[in-house]
C-alpha cells in the first residue's frame, strides 16, 4: 500500500512537472528540442493517412451496410471475436416476397408470371450484392483496419515515448544551465548525456515507423485495386442480370399495365366503379363515343399493315378485342382516329382491338 502511494505521488510530480514544461514551451520561457524538417513531414504524412484511412474505412462501412443497427451489431460481434451471422440482402428479400406472391396470385398468370422471373432476378442481383460487400470486406477493409488497429497503435505508442524522451532532454538541459557548483554541473552533463542518447535511439525508432507509411501506402494501393475490380464485377453482374430480364420481358416497361388497376377519387364515385382499369383507352372502331365506324364496317387499309409478336397472353375483355396468345404472329394496323395505345390486329379469320404494348412490331 505504501509502495502504491508513493508510485501515485511520483506520477503526480511527474504530471505536474510536464504540465509546467509545457507551458512555458508554449510562452517561449523553456528550451524545446526541434525536430528536423524530414521528420516533421514524416510526422505530417503520417497523421494525414491515419486520418483518411478512418474516413475511408467509415464511409465504405456505410456504402457497404447503409443500416446503421446492422453495422452496430457487426461492430459488436467483431469485438467479441463472434462469427458475423450470414444476413439476406435486400434484393434477396424483395425477390423471395415476388416469388411468394406469384404462388398466391397464380403462377400461371401474366402478373403472377413476371413476378416470377423479376423475383428471380432480384435474387441473382441480391446475391451478387452479398458477394460484393464479403470481397470489400475482405480485401479492403481489413487491411485498413488493420492499420488503424496495428500499425497506427505502434507508431502512436512510440511517438508518445519520443515526446517524453524530448521533454527529458529538454529538462536536463535547464537543470544545466541553472547548475552552479562544479560537481551539480558534472552530475546534470552526464545526465543530459544519458537523456541524448536515450532521445536520439528513440527518435530512429520512431522514424523508421513512419518511414514505413510508404509501404502502408502501397499495400493500401493494391486494396484499392482489388476493391475497384470487386465493384466493376458486381455493376457488371448487375448489369448482365437486369439485360437478361429486360429481355426476357420484352423490353417494354409498360408490359401487364392491361391486368393493373388504378384507384380514383371515391367522392361521387359508386363503390363499382371505384376501379377502373389501367388499360389504354378503347378508341376505335368499338367505341362509339369515339369513332362512328363499328367493327364489321372496318377493312384493313391496302398499306400500313406490319406483322407483331405477341409477348405476352392478352384476355380480351369484350368481344371488340382480340384475344392474344403469347409468341404468336399476328397482323396490325391503325385506323383513323384510333388511340394510340390500341391497335387493330388480326390472326386467322378473328380481328380485333389489341393493347399496343403486348406487342413488338416486326419490320
């Protein structure tokens, strides 16, 4: 108990001497050992890579995993030194709940269908996310961290070690000066001589650290190249993934507008017709409010015909439109004062009003 008052006492002289010895660094009333001008810049360089390093490292983290709780619960199961649990990615979820839809709503049908294949897609699009954020993690951040962790730990604790050392020198120095009688001179030279020596083997010793920010530097290159080449590769599955879909539905944006419905205001409005139907406008031959003509009046004009592939099936809701199967080869053409969402189409003997967005117009 005594040795521990006393350690407690000395480190209290200790502190309050070093407080003194920089204040009066600080109102040019004590001598200060300089540093030389390439350490100084060695000193510079370093603290600015620490500090972007930490910038970095947190907004990569953010990028990575935008949910600010699951990056909490990363940081803490990092620090326990527990496996990060596996979690499904956001396009991994929102594929699973299309494909779950698609079983309630019918596989089988035009929405339940392409529910299906953008779900799917979704999850290729999810996983290639997850592949992403584990390579960055990987390959870039750890090595950050690791810096930050390691080697930025080792330079601060030597850096602290050097400034003690300097304010031994620079202490040892005024008690010389001050000293009067031969022998007190004596004792305070051989006393700056072994602080000297002490505060120049520091100095190396921490000079070598931050020389060796150049390495960190290119280890920290050759992380960002391989994050670089991570990214490209995820923007171009995504890419890949999102083409093949856009394909695979025909590269219309506006494909299964006929099966949606849009809500209207219900004031004034019957309960029956609360919903009405998202597909183009009936103007045409069998809409009398539009055109005069009525469907047995109308012939295809002798040009203007095109042939069009149906992409997808079309359930004709009344006996003006024609019913539409997908893939198959029909004929089109527009009639006067007909809108231009619609189109007249024709397959064997039937013809019909047909929603020009089921269709790709061949050449």
């Amino acid at each position: 108990m005594d040795f521990s008052v006393k350690k407690l006492a000395s480190d209290a002289g200790v502190f309050f001497t070093r407080a003194v010895q920089f204040t009066e660094e600080k109102l040019g009333q004590a001598e200060k050992t300089e540093l030389d001008a390439h350490f100084e810049n060695l000193l510079s360089r370093a603290d600015s890579t620490k500090n972007w390093t930490e910038k970095i490292l947190r907004q990569t983290e953010v990028l990575l995993q935008p949910n600010p709780s699951a990056r909490i619960e990363e940081f803490l199961y990092e620090k326990l030194d527990r496996k990060i649990p596996s979690r499904i990615t956001n396009g991994e979820l929102l594929g699973q709940y299309m494909i779950d839809a698609a079983s309630e709503f019918g596989p089988g049908t035009p929405y339940g269908s392409t529910l299906i294949k953008v779900g799917e897609a979704q999850r290729r699009l999810g996983a290639a996310d997850r592949d992403f954020i584990q390579s960055s993690m990987i390959n870039f951040l750890t090595p950050l961290r690791n810096f930050l962790e390691g080697d930025w730990k080792t330079i601060s604790r030597e850096r602290r070690l050097l400034e003690n050392r300097r304010l031994d020198l620079d202490a040892s120095k005024t008690r010389l000066k001050k000293a009067k009688a031969a022998e007190a001179k004596a004792a305070a030279e051989q006393e700056l001589r072994v602080a000297q020596t002490e505060f120049d083997r520091q100095a190396e010793v921490t000079r070598l650290l931050l020389e060796g920010i150049s390495s960190t530097h290119t280890n920290h290159l050759r992380c960002l190249h391989e994050f670089v080449e991570a990214q490209a590769t995820y923007y171009a599955q995504c890419y890949q993934y999102t083409m093949d879909l856009q394909k695979l539905l025909g590269r219309f944006s506006g494909a299964f507008v006929g099966n949606a419905t849009t809500q209207v205001p219900s004031s004034g409005v019957s309960p029956s017709a609360a919903t009405i139907p998202v597909v183009p406008a009936a103007a045409g031959p069998c809409n009398p409010s539009t055109s005069s003509l009525t469907f047995t009046e109308v012939s295809p004009p002798s040009s203007g015909t095109r042939k069009a592939r149906v992409l997808y099936d079309y359930d004709a809701a009344d006996s003006c439109e024609l019913e539409l199967l997908a893939d198959e080869l029909i004929t089109v053409y527009s009639l006067p004062g007909m809108d231009s969402d619609w189109l007249m189409g024709e397959k064997g003997n039937k013809k019909g009003k047909v929603p020009v967005t089921y269709l790709e117009l061949l050449n």
